[in-house]
C-alpha cells in the first residue's frame, strides 16, 4: 500500500471517529433524549467536582469513558504526524477536548467540565505514550499493525453505536 493510500485510509478512519465522537459528546448519542439536556450553561472549574452522584458516590466509570474515549485520537495524531514532537502532539487533543466543552456550553447541552478537559487529554496522551510503546515493539510494522487493530475496532465502534441508536430509539422510545 503507498504512502497515499495508508494516509487515506487513516484520514478516513479519523473522521469516523471524530464523528461518533461528536455524535456521543454533543448530541449525547446514541442515548439522548429531550430529558439528557436540562438547557442549562454550567462551567465547573473545580477539578472532579461534578464527579460524584446525588448520594456523594465517586463516578469513576464517567472519568474512565473520558480517558478511553480520546486514546484513539493519540493514536491518530501519531499516525498521521509521528514525525511530531510529543508538545505539538498534544496541542490538537487540548484543542478539541477544549472546542467540545465550549459548544457544549454555546448549546447548552450537558456540562463544561475542567474533568472532561483533564481526563480527555489524558486519554489522548495515553494514545501517544501507546503508539511509542508499539513502536518499540513491532518497530517498522507499527504503523501498518495499529491500521489494522484500527478499521476492525472502528467497525465494531460503528456497529456497537448503530445497534445502541437502535435500541434507544426504535425499540425502547417505542410506545407501548
């Protein structure tokens, strides 16, 4: 495969990602409903305060999600751009996780959070710190090993989304 078609197909696999991304952070999909936003603009800039329940339980799943969520946009930065220094890798994961927060906000659609910021870059570096831990081990077969662990993790992504959007909206948002 040429350079240019490898690049393509992680292009592709990148705005795939970024739209289910999209899809799961503004518009709350596959599970949203009318009730998901409460048409309120809240900005929280106390690191993890907004991560606990009404019965003062640490939500340790939410910071997970964040964190898994933005490893593959690690992976992407490196594979598109590995020639990259480890500080400018990480200016477009702050940056979207950033943008993210501020539409949220613009459309008063769940919370801006200081923790999503923190945990979705972390997430990101993580998928940076990965992708140099694969390096040393599959040395020049890296790239072409993480394209394919891509397209087959992507299309499961896709089909697990698709089957959720599914299930919240035609099967369980039916009325009985």
């Amino acid at each position: 495969m040429t350079l240019k078609k490898r690049n393509t197909l992680t292009i592709v696999l990148l705005v795939v990602y970024l739209l289910l991304l999209t899809g799961i952070i503004i518009f709350k999909l596959p599970f949203y409903s009318p009730e998901v936003s409460e048409g309120l603009r809240v900005i929280n800039l106390i690191p993890f305060q907004g991560s606990f329940n009404e019965e003062g339980h640490f939500l340790f799943s939410v910071v997970i999600y964040n964190v898994v969520f933005f490893i593959p946009l690690g992976v992407y930065i490196c594979l598109l751009k590995s020639e990259w220094p480890f500080r400018k890798k990480i200016l477009p994961i702050f940056g979207l996780t950033f943008t993210y927060e501020i539409v949220q906000f613009i459309l008063a659609i769940g919370r801006t959070d200081i923790t999503d910021i923190l945990t979705n870059a972390l997430g990101g570096i993580i998928g940076i710190g990965l992708y140099a831990l694969l390096s040393k081990i599959f040395k020049d077969r890296t790239a072409k090993m993480v394209r394919i662990f891509a397209v087959v993790l992507t299309i499961c992504a896709v089909a697990a989304f698709t089957y959720l959007f599914y299930l919240t909206h035609f099967v369980m948002g039916r009325p009985r």
